[in-house]
C-alpha cells in the first residue's frame, strides 16, 4: 500500500433533508469508523457513533448520500482532540485517534 493515503474527515449531506455527518477512519485494520453527526451547524464530538465499513459500502452504493469533501487535516484534528476529551469514546478508540491526529499533523 506504498503511497497510499487514506482520506480523514469526508463530510457527507444527506439527500432527503440535509443532514451531514463526519467521516473519520480510526480503525482502517477492523474496517471501522467513526461518524459525528452534525447538530446546530457543528459536529457533535460528544457522540459518536461507530460505523462497519460494510455499512460505509451500502451507504455509498445507495445513492442517498453525497460526498461533500474533506475538512482540512488541522481542523480533523482539532475536533478529533475535543472528542477524545469529551470522554464520548473508549480508551482503546481514544489511542487510535491519537495515531489518526499524529497522521493528519504529517500532511
């Protein structure tokens, strides 16, 4: 997988009514991510949720999303850094953001 680089922090907009949500990849090697769902104009770091990639497969096949771009690497980072302190996920999650930041910090 020589030069290949996994995209952090997809936002992606709901068709039917708008929602968004984003997309951050903390577990590539157990095919898991993470979603924070936009409320009030800003990602929810309090409450993530996990997302299996074979639901990531089903949710882009369907259509019903659109691919809105990725947030700049500092402000993934950023709000990678208050969902870790929010205390909104597992120590265990938490170290694997940690490796997904120091990533982002290299681009």
């Amino acid at each position: 997988m020589n030069g290949y680089e996994m995209r952090q922090g997809t936002v992606y907009r709901r068709r039917a009514d708008g929602g968004k949500f984003l997309l951050i990849h903390h577990n590539p090697m157990g095919m898991e991510s993470l979603i924070l769902p936009e409320k009030a104009g800003a990602f929810d770091v309090a409450s993530p949720s996990l997302l299996g990639i074979d639901t990531l497969i089903a949710m882009r096949q369907s259509g019903e999303f659109e691919d809105t771009g990725d947030l700049p690497a500092k402000e993934v980072a950023a709000l990678i850094g208050k969902m870790i302190v929010s205390g909104g996920v597992t120590r265990e999650i938490a170290e694997m953001l940690k490796n997904v930041c120091d990533e982002l910090e290299k681009r």
